[in-house]
DNA sequence: GCCAATGTTAAAGATACGTTAAAATGGACA
DNA sequence: TGTCCATTTTAACGTATCTTTAACATTGGC
C-alpha cells in the first residue's frame, strides 16, 4: 500500500500553492491543492489528506467555516487541521483554535519551520488514526487486531490476504476493478501479474467462504453476503 | 491526586512567571514555576506536570537543553512541551521542533491565545491518557517504579525491553506496526535496524513468556493473553 | 464453439523474522 | 581518566512463511 503523506492544501494564492507544493513534494509528502474552502472540502473527500493546512481568507468558503465544516464530517475528525495566517492577526489564531484547529502557522512561511511543525504534529499526533472495523453477516474484521472472526472463530490471516478482505469489505457489493485492487493494495508502482489478484481470492474464498466473493468477469471482484 | 491539570512554567524572567501564573490559575490549571532549565528537570521529575513551557533563553541550561534532557526520560517523552520565544526567532523554532517540542509560543504572550493553543494541544492529548499501571493476566506493570510483575514475582526489566512491553501492553490485542513501535520508543529523529526490535522482543518472551507475544509478519507485534 | 478472462495448482522466489554472537554504547565507580 | 559491567545495537546467517509466477484447466459471454 502506497505510504506517502497526503497534504491538502487551501490557498487562493497560486504562488503560495506552488511555493508550498515544490518544498513539500521534495521532502516526500503527496500534495493535493485546492483554491478556496469550497474546494478543499471536496478533495479532502476524494483524497482523504492525513493533514490539511488552510489560508484563513480564501473566496467562497473562508478557513474557519471549511475548518467547522470539515470537523463535522466524521472522517475528519481527526485529521491534522492548521491554518496559514498572516503575523499579528490574533482574532484568526483564537477563532483558529477554537473551531478545532491544531495548529497555526504564520506567513511568510519558511519551509523549515513549516516542516518540523508539520512533523512535530505528525509525530504525536499522526499514529492515532484509528481505523473502522467491519462486521457483516458471521464476518468481522478487527483492523487494529489484524483479527478476522468467521462465526466466532479466530482467523489470522497474512498480510495481503487481510488487506485483501480488508479493501473488499470495506464497501460490501461494490465491485472493485482489479485496476483499483491493484493500487490500493500494491500500489501505483508496483506491477504484479493479473493472477496474482486471483490466488490471493481463492485463499480467501477457501477461508472465508466460496458464496462470498464473486466475480464479475471482464471487471472484477466484490465482497457480499 | 489533584485532577487539575498541571503545568510546569520555566522563565527567567519572574514578571512573566507571574504573569502566566495569574492567567492560568484563573483558568483553573496547577502552575509549578521554575527559574531555569535545572530547575525546571528537578521539578518535572517531582511534580509530573501534564505540560511544560520552556522559556529558550535561561541561565544554567536553556531551554532547547532542557527540552532535550526532558526527552530523554521516559516519563517526559509523551509530555506536551511548548516553547515561549521571542518573535523572529526563527532558529529557535526551528530546533525546538527538532529538540522533540510540541508547540512555540511567541512573545508577547497573549493569554487567550495561549490557553486557546495549550487547548488545542490537549484536546488531542487528552485521549492518550496513559494509566500509571497494567494488569493483565499474571503481568502486571508498575509503571511509575519501573517494575514488572510475573505472578507475583519481582522482574526488574531493562529500559528498552520496559518500554516495548509498556507499550505493547498499553493496548492488548493491537498490533503494533515496526514503524509504530520505533517511533514510539526511539523518537523519529533516530534510526536503528529491524532486527533491533526483534531482539528486544525476544528478551521479552524470554523472561515473560513466548506466547503471550504475537508476530504478524510483514506488520508488528502485539501482546496478547 | 471460440476466446479471453479467470480458476487451480505447485513450485520458485522473495521477504521478514528468529537466533546468535560479537561489537558498540553508556553509566557507575574507583 | 580509565575500567568494568549491563545494556543496546549490529551483523550474519538460517528458516519459516508469505507472495508471486507460470503452466495448464476451466468457465462464461458472444
């Protein structure tokens, strides 16, 4: 699974945006921009940013309100919020704050500064991200665990095979392309022979169940009771 | 104890140690205050503030010393540690954050911004909680004495190998990642091999038992009875 | 019935982990 | 300061397990 960092960034100022995405992208994160709140809030859906740093004053939907909004999403809760802001404007550190940031940061931006605040962050904060855990049918999987209960019974499965279930159970009846089980699991560098996907399913289908996972020949696999 | 929350407050300056004193108090906060970075270590040690701000510059050991030395005591590494300095100082934020700190807090201290930052920091802190002692099964650990109990009998385990089972049994069941457990016990800043961990964890099973520690290949570990 | 896509199987390949001993580090104490 | 000892880390190697491949069988849509 691909680890790079993703970062969204908020600014209505396209220097900024370029400025900040050269200096990041160079020290390995994976940089997703947006020019107003509006913006952020629906990329920080589609990408989902383990952080996100936002302009205070951007059109459209201003940093504070895109704050709010994203704390409300649950998804969000969690994730690393701060706010670019320019010295001296104490009123946007306060509301800042209250409305669920984690941290300010005051332009001009130094890229150093800006990265060892970012890490100083990520290093309390980052490892917290608790993931979900799925329950369907006699099917329960236990992501902190790396536990997965057949009627009860324990199973413990390799690493793959679990990521495996892990992405097909994550949306029950959806039918993930092996496209997309691909990048997901071995990510976009990585290029594995087609019927590697098919025997991890089989392991799978001999442990889980067979009525379980079904093909969708020419598209790919999904995960149903 | 007390269940207010402590901060411990290190500045040289005593007109600023009033100052946040008179604002955090009213706040409803502890405040331990100390007068330079030796003092501000014998007082941590003493007290266990759940906090502590630094100011940089301090006779007998500055700040980013302090921080340092606070580091390096496995009680501290988890501690919030804030920096207060002086505006444009912007090498000191820079190894502050380095140094292990949380946060930088500028001068002039605005109080409503500073218990709206010290806030932010502890909502997220607050869920970390960490209990002074574990009990499971026919281990128990004394966190505080840095004793380990194996049905009832008195282990006294070396600093490393401590860590790995307090953390390890700070959640029973979790898996924990490599990654995790590095970053954990030795910081980010430093980096030692894979096969470091393995032989801590193998000490472990030595002294408290093979089983109770699980490997889940290509992930971590996780303790378990 | 044809053909491309998928299923099956076993074996090769890769990798992570376990184990051990030895080297490096660091603290206590003379 | 140097010596000693406990602790920590490294390095080398073995091994079990997981992952992928490749060859061949089977399936299902057209």
């Amino acid at each position: 699974m691909s680890d790079k960092i993703k970062i969204l960034i908020a600014d209505d100022e396209p220097d900024i945006l370029e400025f900040l995405q050269y200096n990041l992208e160079r020290e390995g994160y994976e940089i997703i921009l947006a020019e107003n709140g509006r913006e952020a809030i629906t990329k920080a859906k589609a990408h989902h940013p383990q952080m996100i740093l936002l302009d205070i004053m951007m059109p459209e939907l201003d940093g504070i309100e895109t704050c709010r909004e994203l704390r409300n999403i649950p998804e969000f809760k969690n994730t690393l919020i701060a706010f670019l802001t320019a010295r001296n404007e104490d009123y946007s550190q306060i509301a800042g704050f209250d409305v669920g940031a984690d941290d300010y940061i005051t332009k001009p931006i130094k890229p150093r500064v800006l990265i060892s605040r970012m890490k100083a962050l990520m290093r309390r904060f980052g490892s917290e991200v608790q993931e979900e855990n799925v329950s369907l049918g006699s099917i329960e999987i236990d992501r902190e665990k790396y536990l997965v209960y057949k009627d009860g019974e324990k199973l413990s499965l390799p690493k793959k095979e679990f990521e495996l279930l892990s992405l097909l159970a994550s949306k029950p009846g959806k039918v993930f392309s092996r496209k997309e089980i691909m990048s997901k699991i071995w990510g976009n560098d990585i290029i594995v022979g087609d019927r590697t996907i098919d025997v991890h399913i089989r392991k799978l289908r001999e442990k889980i169940g067979d009525d379980q996972f079904k093909t969708i020949k020419g598209i790919g696999y999904k995960f149903d009771v």
